[in-house]
C-alpha cells in the first residue's frame, strides 16, 4: 500500500506531506484545487517524464518521494534482476527529483534507477484509473489481460510465453540456417571448383623454391658446365695447374719444415689447402658430370612452376603454404555445407515439435480464458444491477487468431448491451461514457477479489453518477477496499462519507501567492466537507444532518 507521500515544489504545491492508510481514503476539494496536481505528482514516481514547468519556485529542484509497503518478499526478484537495493520488510521508497536544469534524477531505495524501472515496479504497486483509462476498456489487449487476470489457472500465460519464446527462437534460427542454406548453394559449386583445382595440384610447402632453383639450372647448363670445365682445368688441369702448383710448394716447404716450428705449422695449412682445393675439384668435376641439359625437363619444371604461379594469382597469394591453406579453408566451407543441412533437419524437427507444445498450451490458454469469460459474464451482473444497469449484459467473445502471438492464440472482444433485448455489439461502439466508467469500477471490483491489482487510485471515475447510485458505486469501493487500499478523488458526498480516511484539498492565497494544500480532516471536519459538498457553504442544517446519516453507512 501507498503509506506516505511528500511532495515540494510541485506546481501550485509548496510543501505537502500526506500519509496514507489501509482501506478506503477519500480526497475532495473544490474544481481546480490542485486535486489533479497531488496525482501529476504521484504519476512522476511511476515513470512520467518530467518538465521543468512544473518547478513552483524555478530557482529550486522539485522532490517527490514516495513510501509504499509491501509484503516481505514482493517484489524481489524484480529488484535483484535490476540490481536495486531491496529492503526485507517489505519497504519500498521511490524518490524523484526535477532540477531547475531540467535535468531529472530517480531513486529506488536510494539505488539510482532509469524511467524505465519505474514504470516497470509502478505497475506493480499502484493503478491509477482516470476517466481517460476507461478508453483501455475498449481496447483487445486489455480485454485480454482483464481474462487473464480472472482466470483461475494463474500458469497458463507464464507456460504459453514460455512455449512461444522457445518456438519463436526455433523458427528465427531455421530461417537463419535456411538463409546460410541458399547462400552456401551459390557458393558450393564455386568453392567444390576451387577446393577440387587446388587438390589436383597435389601441392607441397617446399617445391617452389627446388623448382625455382632447377628451372634456373637448367636454362642455364650450357655456360654452368662450361663455366665448371674452366674452373677444373685450372685446379688441375695440367702441370701449371693450381692444384700442381701447390703440391710442388707442399714438397718444398716440407724439406725444411723439421728445422723450425712455425715453417711445420704452415706446411700444415699448405697440406689442408691442397686437400681442400683437391676436394673442390672432386665435387667441381662430380657437378659437372651431372649437369646434363633436357628440354622435355626444363618444360616440365616450367608447366609445373607456371600451374603455381597461376593459382597464387588467382588467390592473390604468393606461396605454396598460403594456398594449402586456402584449400583447408574450401574444405571445411564444404564441410560445413553438409553439416548446415543435417542443422536444419535437426532443428525442423525441433520447431515442429516446438510448435506442438506452443499449440497445447495455446489451448489451455484459450480453455483458462474461457472460464475467465463465463466467471466474468456471472459475476458483472450483481455489480451492473447495483450501478443502475440492470438490464446490461456483458459477454466475452473467444475467436482463435489466425496465427499465435505473443498473448495466445485468440482474438478477445467484450459485446456490450445496455437495454433488455437489445443486440450485443463492440463494447466501444455502443457503451456511452456514463456506462464506459461505472463498466470499468465493476471491472476493477472484480479484480480487486483476485487480489491482483495493487493500490488503486480512481479519478473522479464518479463523473456522470449521482444518486442511488453514487451511494451503490460508494459501497463497491468500500467493499474493495476490504482486500486493498482504495484512494478515490471525487466529488460525490456519497461517495467521500464510505471513506476510512478523508482528505481535502484545498487553495491557499496567502502571501500574495497561491499554493494547493491538502489536509486530513477529523470527524467534525468531514461532517461539515461532506454537509459543504451537498449543499454550498456554509452547510445548511439538513445537508448536515444528511451528511451525518451518510457517515453513518460507513461500517
């Protein structure tokens, strides 16, 4: 329930601190006493965006905060999800600020929070019903969270939800795979073609460069054994040779090498030298003899060389180890190809199965909303008869949709008749507003006993009523407010003498400025608020005797 409001700097509200109670709370005051005002207050804690025009003193911020009570443990899961501060007796205060910037700010338990959270948990502590929210009576998606409420069978939504997110998921990642599926169909062929060229290639990493170097050899093996024969030949080609030559300076040096240490050390390296330039020679001549130019060769080592340079080009690569890796990179979109379609057998099973569970408990939703509709057509009849619509007959029409949304698989639509043996029609084509309004405190009523709803606020939803049935529509609030806390704005003597407490709200003009108060009245002050409403002011003794009798009813 709504324990505690403070509001500064509101509008025409200077400062105004209201507690609340449990049960019936009754507010009045005269048209245009800042009634409306108190609930553009309210209205700011459940999310409204904000205007700097409503500063009372634009030199300083507006505060509205707001205490609400709840049973320990409402609520949350929605705070823990949200990483608000949650307090475990049940204490829930909402504050906002508007700043003479126009930047706004908003706490939840002294946790920051966005617009959004607000709306979210303002939905889940408070109602706020205007004469303007009786046009959410005309509308299909209210009519059917009104079944929805109603129903006794409180997992058949919660269990439908679930089924379509699962079926919903399903169907998205079908149609994503069988998108893949048509785009890997361009693309199988091209990369099969691909991937079976670059295959046949038989490629290895390190080939170029052997074939580079043969290529090389080969065009050029007529002057690389030419070039080779000179070189032996003036190794070791005669008895001037280099190799003969160093023989003759080895058995020269080696005469004397034994009369001086450092003559044998050289005659040492002459030695290694000549064996080292004989060595050379060895290999020169070994080279040489196999050195042998051929044609069908030197155009093998080049077809194979000119196949690779093509498919680097192609690939815009410029070795043999880029290409390798092109082909495992065909090879497993190829792959993949396959596997994408055994994916989409796979989950066309999943989503057809999906779809059969979303249809089981579409039934059980549209069966749940059905007793909802039959509880509701039985249960209106007392409530219309007791606000003057006696001869009014209220029926739910269940029609299956042509495809499930998100909130079932029916098309809900409330038929309206005011007048006996009249026709049932749309409830929006034919209810006036009169009927719209005291249709919807019925309604209210009879959610109320769900114990669904949280504190309801009416506003001046008594409009058009006077009467026998302002006392009737009086006593339904009062009985509401047996299962929860009712705050109702009204103009209605009948209606504010049901009240539990009594508010009035009235216009300072102290000074040289105007401001709305509210104050709570005793006994005596009601009396007289009461006796003022019925008659004028001052009260005339009868208006005051009446509004006695009428305090009297309040049991």
């Amino acid at each position: 329930m709504l324990h505690h409001l403070h509001i500064e700097n509101y509008a025409l509200i200077k400062h105004s601190d209201i507690d609340f109670s449990d049960g019936f709370v009754a507010i009045t005051g005269e048209t245009g006493a800042g009634k409306s005002i108190m609930l553009g207050a309210l209205s700011l804690l459940l999310g409204q965006r904000a205007d700097v025009k409503v500063l009372h003193d634009p030199e300083h911020k507006c505060i509205v905060e707001a205490m609400f009570n709840v049973t320990p443990g409402m609520l949350r899961s929605l705070f823990e999800d949200n990483d608000v501060d949650y307090n475990d007796d049940g204490t829930i205060i909402i504050r906002r600020e508007i700043l003479p910037s126009a930047k706004s700010r908003a706490f939840v338990n002294d946790t920051p929070v966005q617009l959004n959270f607000l709306r979210l948990l303002g939905s889940s502590l408070i109602d706020i019903h205007s004469q303007h929210a009786t046009l959410l009576l005309g509308e299909s998606g209210y009519q059917t969270s009104l079944l929805d409420s109603l129903s006794n069978d409180k997992s058949a939504l919660p269990e439908y939800k679930e089924a379509y997110h699962l079926y919903s998921t399903l169907k998205q990642k079908l149609e994503q795979l069988t998108i893949q599926e048509q785009q890997n169909r361009k693309d199988y062929d091209y990369n099969k073609f691909l991937f079976d060229e670059l295959y046949a290639a038989s490629l290895d990493p390190d080939e170029q460069d052997k074939l580079e170097q043969e290529s090389s050899l080969l065009a050029n093996a007529e002057e690389i054994k030419q070039s080779i024969s000179q070189v032996v030949n003036i190794c070791d080609g005669d008895e001037d040779s280099a190799l003969a030559r160093l023989n003759a300076a080895k058995s020269s040096l080696n005469k004397i090498a034994s009369f001086d240490p450092q003559l044998q050390s050289l005659l040492e390296r002459l030695e290694s030298a000549v064996i080292e330039l004989d060595d050379i020679v060895s290999t020169l001549d070994s080279k040489n003899q196999g050195i042998a130019f051929s044609p069908m060769r030197q155009q093998e080592v080049d077809e194979r060389l000119d196949l690779i340079y093509r498919l680097e080009k192609k690939h815009n690569v410029d070795n043999i180890n880029a290409l390798l890796s092109i082909q495992q990179q065909l090879d497993n979109l190829l792959n993949q190809a396959n596997d994408n379609d055994r994916e989409i057998q796979k989950t066309m099973e999943a989503v057809d199965k999906a779809y059969k569970s979303l249809q089981r408990q579409a039934s059980k939703l549209t069966s749940s909303r059905k007793e909802a509709a039959q509880k509701l057509e039985e249960d209106i009849i007392p409530l219309l008869v007791d606000l003057g619509m006696g001869n009014a007959t209220l029926k739910a029409s269940i029609v299956p949709s042509t495809n499930y949304g998100l909130n079932g698989g029916d098309i809900i639509q409330l038929l309206f008749n005011a007048n006996k043996g009249g026709q049932l029609r749309e409830l929006d084509k034919v209810a006036s507003g009169g009927e719209m309004s005291r249709l919807m405190l019925a309604i209210k009523a009879l959610t109320a006993r769900s114990g669904l709803l949280p504190t309801v606020i009416f506003d001046e939803i008594d409009s058009g009523i006077s009467g026998d049935i302002s006392v009737k529509v009086g006593g339904i609030m009062q009985r509401m407010a047996e299962s929860m806390q009712v705050v109702a704005i009204t103009h209605l003597p009948q209606i504010a003498a049901r009240a539990k407490q009594h508010y009035k709200v009235y216009k300072d003009f102290s000074d040289d400025n105007t401001a709305s108060n509210i104050r709570l009245l005793s006994v005596d002050e009601r009396k007289r608020e009461i006796a003022t409403m019925l008659s004028s002011e001052p009260p005339s003794q009868a208006a005051l005797k009446t509004a006695e009798e009428l305090m009297k009813d309040n049991k």
